[in-house]
C-alpha cells in the first residue's frame, strides 16, 4: 500500500471516529418522552428521543399522529392538538 492511499484511509477512518463521537454524545445528552394523542376517536401513544425536550416532544407527537390521522390535513390537525398524556422519561 503506497502512501498517500494509506494517508486516505487513515484521513477517513478520522472522520468516521469524529461523527460517531458526536452522535454518541447526542443521544447520551438526550431528552425521551412518551406522548399519547386522541384525534378522532382514535387514539395512540409513541415515544421519542431528542437532543432537546422540544425535539423530542414533536418527534413523538408526529409519530403518535402517523398512526391515527389519514392525509395531510389531518395529520396537521393531529399534529395541532394538544396531547392528552405527556409521560417525561
């Protein structure tokens, strides 16, 4: 193996260590919380993790919402509704 090939392979090797790293620390320094929406008579409870509260609040809210609401209109309008359980992990 000639040299700069080795430098290369050392040079990406580098870069997948830093953002593994980084992605680590991200979910160790995370918020989790368990979100339950009722939008049509239906109802759904999802949880989801964040690198902040608000992120994990909306992450787990869009997901609760997939499951019960059909159609872009609806999943804004679940997406909107308050959640009727917020369970901080």
């Amino acid at each position: 193996m000639n040299k700069p090939v080795l430098v290369g392979v050392l040079m990406f090797a580098l870069i997948l260590l830093v953002i593994g790293y980084y992605s680590y620390n991200l979910v160790q320094n995370s918020a989790e919380v368990e979100v339950c929406m009722d939008f049509h008579g239906l109802h759904n409870c999802k949880t989801a993790k964040g690198a902040t509260r608000e992120f994990a609040l909306r992450s787990a809210t869009t997901n609760a919402c997939a499951a019960i609401a059909s159609g872009v209109t609806d999943s804004i309008g679940c997406e909107n509704t308050p959640p009727s359980k917020v369970t901080w992990k």
